[in-house]
C-alpha cells in the first residue's frame, strides 16, 4: 500500500510538474524569450549513436510510430517532444469541422499553433518537412528546435528532446566537420545543469566504448543526472546477457539503467504494432532466466515510470529557485519597458503635451545643474555650474593675475618706446606720453583672455546640454533630442554675442582713459623715488663688481702692479670713471672727455693683460665696447659700419633699416627706464584687476544667468508648434522594435510567475509535498550507487 502510494503520488507529481514546464517551454518559445542561462528549464536529453535505438526507444514511450525512419541520419533537428497524460482528455479546440468527441490521441507543433494531428503519419510528415524546412541541405543539421506535443492516455507526463544520432563519416552532402557540428549540439544541451540525459547504448557493444556515454561523463562525470539505457538485449550472442550493464557493475550511474527491446526492421516492415511489440518484450524478460533478478530495470513500462518519476523529481528540486528567477527576469523587464516608455500619444493633445513635459523637465534639469541643485551630485568629478565656477576663477582671474607685461620687456624696449615717442624732441626725465602707450599695449593683451572665457563658459554649457539630452528619456525621440539641442546652441549663442560685445567694451573702457589719479596709481613722484633707490642700489653692485675686476687686472699685469706713475695715474683715472657709477657715469662733455683719455691705457693694458676670467668682460673690454659702437640694430653696431676715416676724412653711411635704442648708459636714461616701468606695472596691475572682477560679472549675466531666465521659454517659443509636434515624436525605428520586444517578453516572463504560482495549490490539491520528494532513483532497486 505505502509503494502504491509513493507511485501515485509520483504520478501525480509528474502530470503537475512536467506540463508546467511544458507550458514555460512555450510560454518562453512563443515570445522569444531565451530560456538559457539563469533560465534553463528541466528537460531530459536523448542521446545515443546512430545506430542505438534511440528512435525506437522514443516511438516505444509514446506508443506509436512517427519518428521519420531511413537507412541514413533522419533526426537533423532537436525534437523537443511533450508528452502528456490524457485518460481522455481532448484538445481544448477540436479539429476544424469536427462536431463528435475529442480524440483519444493528438499532436499539436508549436510552429503550427491550434491545428491538431490525429495521424500520427501526418506527424511524420510534418517533422521531416520541418526539418527540410529548417537545414540548408538534404543531410545537413540545424540547432533549430522542432516542438512537438503528444497528448495520449498511453504515456507518461515527460519532456524529451530527441537529439540527432553521433555519426562519424560524413554522408552525401554533409559538411566534413558533421561529427563535431553533432557533438557540440549535443554538449549544449547536455552541459546544462537542468537537463538529465538518457544515454542509449546497445546491449552488443562495448559499454565502456558508448558515444552516449563518453559525452554525458564530459559534463557528468559522477553520473548525478544520467539514466542509461540498454537497447537491442534479443540480439546478444548466445550465452551472454547484459546484467553486468543493468547492474551498474561497468560504467556505474547514480540513477541506474533499463533495458528494453525494440522492434527490428522486419517488424517495422510488417507493421508490428507497439502494442504488440510491448508485450513481446514483457514476454522475453519474464521468461529469460538471466534477467529475473533485474526484472524492475527492463522494459519499456520500467523506462517510461522510471523517465517520468526522475523528471518531476527533478523539476521539484529546481522549482523554487527556478521561480526566483523568472520573478527576477520579469521585475528586470519590467523595468526595460519602464525606461523605454509608453511611445507616442495617439491624440494631439497627448503630444502636445508630452513636448511641453519634455521641455520643462530639460530647462529644469539645465537650471539644477547649473546651481548645483541636481538631484544626482556626482563625488567623483566636478560637473555643471562647478566647472564654469573653476573656469572663472582658477582658469581666468589666475590666468589674469599670472600676466605681467614688464616682465617680457627688456630696457632696450623700453628705451626704444621713450624715443619713438619723443619724436625729434629730447627726452624729459619723466617721459609721459611712452608710459601711455606702453600701458595700452599691454591692456590689449588682457582682450584675448577675457574673450575666451566667455567662450570657454559657453562650451561648457553646451556639454552640460549634450550631457542631460543623453541621460533623458528625450533620446527616444531622436529628432525632438536634436531640435532641443539646436535650439540650446542658438540661445547659448544668442547670449554669448552680447557677452563678447560687453568684454570688448570693457577693455575699450580701460583704453579709452588712462586714470593716473587712481587712488592706488603709484604716481611720479612716488615713481622716481623707487627708481632712485633702485637706481643706488644697481651702482653699489656695479661698482663693487668694477673693482673687484680691477684689482683682477692689476694683479695679472708684469710685475705685480708695481707700474710707472704715469701709468698708475692713468689707471687711477679709469677707475674713477669705473667706480663714479659704471656704464652710468659718463655725464657731459666733461665726462666723456675723462673716458676718452683714460680709454687708450686702458686699452693698451687690455691688449697686453686680456680678461681676467673666461666668458666674463672687465670694466677695459666695457669700456672699449661703450667706444667702439653706437646705437644701431640690435642694440649697438660697430661704427665701422655708419662711418669710416680715410686720410684724416669721415665719410658717413646710410643707417641700417631696422635701429633699435641702445642700452641706457647715463643715469638719467636709467632712471627713465626705471620710471617708465614702474608707472606700467602699477597701472596695469588696476587694469588687471577691474577687468578680473567685470568679466567674469558679465558673462555670469549674459550667458549663465540667462538659462534660468530664458531657456524654457526660448525652447517653447521655437518648438512648441502644433505643425511640429508629431514630427519631433517620431520615435527611433529601433526603439519602437525594442519596445514590442520587452513588452512581450514581460508578458511572457508575467505568465510564467502565473503559471508557476498555479502549481503549489493543485499539487496541495493532490496531497502532493513537493518539497518532500527525495532525491535520487527509486522504485526500481537495484541501480548502482557509487559512482
């Protein structure tokens, strides 16, 4: 009693699982969805070599004969064949035309949906017209599934894929590679976790050589979830029986073996039923004295319970988490068509205001992001109105701050302004007019900079635009993205031109006036006297330098420096000259008259001493130098080249093309460079820091303020039109398409929760725990337990 109660209650486990997968497998089929991965449903493999019996194996579970047959490969497609348990129970749509009971027996393809077979030749047919239909030869194979379901009171509820035969020499027009193709067909499916495998094998070959079996231990090598099967048990030789095989004591499986027989060709060609065939084999293990103690394991009633049993076992085991997953599966697309949205409204109205929603959600976003009140901040990197408060204060006010424009300019410059702007005229000590134009000049370099913040401000707030365009759902609407964007370059353009207008006019402001009464101007007087000092303190370090080179001279002449008088005398003047101030000392005909006398010992010692240190000039080779050239280009020339003497006459040369001041030699041309440069600097420092602090204000008012002021109503006014409403929804064909597809593969994903969720109340309707049923092989002692 208790085994008839674990048998039915298999049995009824079996009729409610296998179909709820059955249902999955097409629920997932028709829409696409891939049950592969973290989706693989519970199935069982058929496998074995051409040549083992497994459409016979098939065609015995079912009852009837509909397998295509033929001396070469006929299974070139996975038949993915449904059985299911009807005591007689018809189609839920009979047969077109038909008015009388249901049938007793039917087949339905899934690629041929509503329409019922009730001959099972015309199920042949069809398979092997699919099967054409699906391969690109007569006797090539395809990984394209043919399912088919046999509803019948003669079976038992079980899933099987009847994949094709392991064959070894290509046949006909068969690819060279068509084992490989077979075997990798096979290992997909196989490799499965979820998928249990039924290995052919036949009873007069070797065992531990099996095609079927070498595969299953690839990706079960402890046998956990392979079921062998013994075929062709009748045609051993003589005195030999496959007990040893159906005891596991060769290859030993965890979920043991069966044996049965099947018909042979001559039985096909005479017609022999399955019926008849079934009882011969019970006939033939009943009375054969090897397999009595093994009886439980042969025939194909044993297969069939065995198969069954196995299978809702296992689906049992995979249900719970198999239902997490097809409940992850389906929250995730949910979420996919979520994103995707709803589409185009149907009506003006909608559209209309679909726009208007758009618009506003953007120039809000753009508004956030420029003040910094975005709802998703980023602590990574800085982004929207930080980056433009980065670009206006360390790119542009310390870029600013960085240029000085006395720093490029040399004394020679310098000079070389005072005597442009004193014209014929001589130059007063505290020269006005070059202080002006110098400062002019170096304001005009401030314009580029100022000009290229705004511009760089207007960059960045076109990439603020393309970034929130491409985190939006706008991006569904390709042209409406496009025509936002566009219509934000214009109104970034818009505010950019009066920017620049405003900073030209800033730094024309600057030039137009040059305030000297600025309350932080250095001034003149103020001016001078810094210079005076500097002035001191470049005498003090040039005379110390002189005398020090000096001394070096005197000490290299012969004789120590023990010379005449006269020559000390001579000596003595030069130094004077040398130390009253160096290159600034010449004051007046006096003084160069004082130069001049001592210039020829001093020369002469130079011709007989040279210089006291290699690369450095003394105050003789300064001296002889200040003599021997005069302001030309570059600086100096040798006079050499603006005059000559020839018999006690000076004839005069055309001046060079470019003349350039030379170095300042008096104190007061020293003093004017000083002043000169001193006034600049201060006055450029004011310059600089008005247009720091304006600039900046100007392109915050015209650029960046005026989103918050003008965008949304700048986007309305050029997009919101009735007339161009319905082109800018014009979705992408591709999200239309991505659209269909998430929402057919949540309402698959939605019918699978549903389905599985039927099953506990009829299972607990049936007084079937399923989490209650063990794991393993039972019912059929026996089967080997080591492997």
């Amino acid at each position: 009693q208790q085994q008839q109660q674990q048998q039915q209650a298999h049995t009824t486990l079996g009729d409610g699982l296998v179909p709820l997968v059955n249902r999955l497998q097409d629920i997932f089929s028709q829409a696409g969805v891939e049950a592969q991965g973290d989706l693989e449903l519970p199935q069982i493999a058929v496998v074995g070599s051409q040549s083992s019996g497994k459409s016979s194996v098939l065609e015995a579970l079912v009852g009837r004969d509909f397998l295509p047959r033929g001396p070469d490969i006929c299974t070139r497609r996975p038949l993915v064949l449904q059985l299911v348990h009807t005591p007689y129970a018809g189609p839920l749509n009979p047969p077109h035309g038909s008015h009388g009971p249901p049938p007793m027996e039917w087949g339905e393809f899934l690629h041929r949906p509503g329409e019922i077979f009730t001959e099972f030749e015309a199920i042949r047919a069809e398979i092997e017209a699919e099967t054409t239909r699906g391969t690109s030869s007569s006797k090539g194979v395809s990984n394209t599934q043919i399912r088919l379901k046999i509803c019948s009171p003669h079976v038992l509820t079980m899933t099987l894929v009847d994949l094709p035969g392991i064959t070894r020499v290509p046949v006909g027009d068969q690819p060279a590679d068509i084992e490989a193709q077979i075997r990798e067909m096979i290992l997909s499916y196989i490799r499965r976790e979820s998928c249990l495998i039924l290995a052919v094998s036949p009873a007069n070959s070797d065992l531990g050589n099996s095609d079927a079996l070498t595969l299953s231990k690839l990706v079960d090598p402890e046998g956990r979830r392979t079921i062998g099967v013994i075929t062709k048990l009748d045609i051993m030789d003589r005195g030999t029986d496959a007990c040893s095989y159906l005891r596991g004591e060769v290859v030993p499986l965890r979920l043991g073996y069966i044996g049965v027989i099947n018909r042979c060709q001559q039985d096909i060609v005479q017609r022999r039923s399955i019926r008849e065939a079934r009882a011969a084999e019970s006939e033939f293990f009943r009375h054969h004295p090897a397999y009595g103690e093994v009886a439980g394991m042969c025939g194909t009633e044993a297969l069939g319970r065995s198969v069954s049993t196995i299978l809702a076992r296992h689906i049992g085991n995979l249900l719970p988490t198999l239902q997490d997953k097809i409940v992850a599966r389906r929250n995730e697309a949910a979420r996919e068509l979520a994103a995707l949205g709803d589409g185009r409204p149907d009506d003006a109205g909608g559209q209309a205001a679909l726009v208007l929603e758009k618009l506003h959600r953007y120039a809000a976003q753009f508004t956030k992001s420029v003040t910094g009140k975005s709802d998703d901040l980023s602590t990574v990197a800085l982004e929207g109105g930080a980056r433009i408060h980065f670009v206006l204060q360390d790119i542009f006010v310390k870029g600013l701050e960085s240029l000085d424009p006395t720093q490029a300019m040399t004394e020679e410059d310098i000079r070389t302004a005072i005597q442009n702007a004193a014209g014929t005229k001589a130059v007063l000590l505290l020269p006005e007019e070059p202080f002006e134009v110098l400062v002019k000049q170096a304001i005009k370099k401030m314009s580029d900079p100022c000009q290229m913040c705004a511009r760089i401000v207007h960059d960045e707030l076109s990439r603020i635009a393309r970034q929130l365009l491409a985190n939006q759902d706008v991006q569904r609407y390709p042209r409406l993205a496009q025509a936002i964007e566009d219509s934000t370059r214009d109104f970034l353009g818009q505010g950019l031109l009066p920017a620049e207008h405003m900073i030209g006019s800033l730094v024309d402001c600057q030039l137009a006036h040059i305030n000297t009464n600025h309350r932080d101007f250095v001034g003149g007087s103020t001016a001078l006297r810094r210079a005076q000092q500097e002035l001191e303190q470049r005498r003090a370090a040039e005379g110390a330098i002189v005398s020090a080179e000096e001394e070096d001279a005197m000490l290299s002449t012969p004789g120590g420096g023990g010379g005449g008088g006269e020559e000390n005398a001579e000596d003595g003047a030069g130094g004077q000259v040398g130390r009253s101030g160096g290159r600034y000392a010449a004051k007046g005909a006096k003084s160069r008259s004082v130069l001049g006398e001592s210039n020829g010992a001093i020369v002469e010692r130079a011709h007989a001493t040279g210089s006291t240190k290699e690369g450095k000039k003394g105050p003789i080779a300064r001296l002889s130098s200040l003599e021997g050239k005069v302001s030309g280009a570059g600086g100096g020339v040798d006079a050499s080249l603006l005059y000559s003497h020839e018999n006690g006459v000076v004839t005069l040369k055309e001046p060079p093309g470019n003349i350039r001041a030379s170095e300042p030699v008096t104190d007061e041309e020293m003093l004017q460079v000083l002043v000169t440069r001193i006034l600049l600097g201060s006055y450029f420092s004011i310059s600089r820091s008005i247009l720091a602090d304006t600039v900046p204000k100007a392109v915050m008012h015209f650029l960046v303020n005026s989103v918050a002021r003008g965008l949304q109503q700048h986007l309305i006014q050029s997009l919101y039109s009735p007339n161009l409403i319905p082109s800018l929804l014009m979705e992408h064909p591709e999200a239309e398409a991505l659209r269909l597809k998430a929402s057919a593969r949540l309402a698959a994903l939605s019918a699978a929760v549903s389905t599985i969720g039927e099953l506990p109340q009829e299972l607990l309707a049936a007084g079937v725990n399923v989490g209650a049923v063990a794991v393993g092989h039972g019912g059929h002692g026996g089967g080997h337990r080591g492997y």
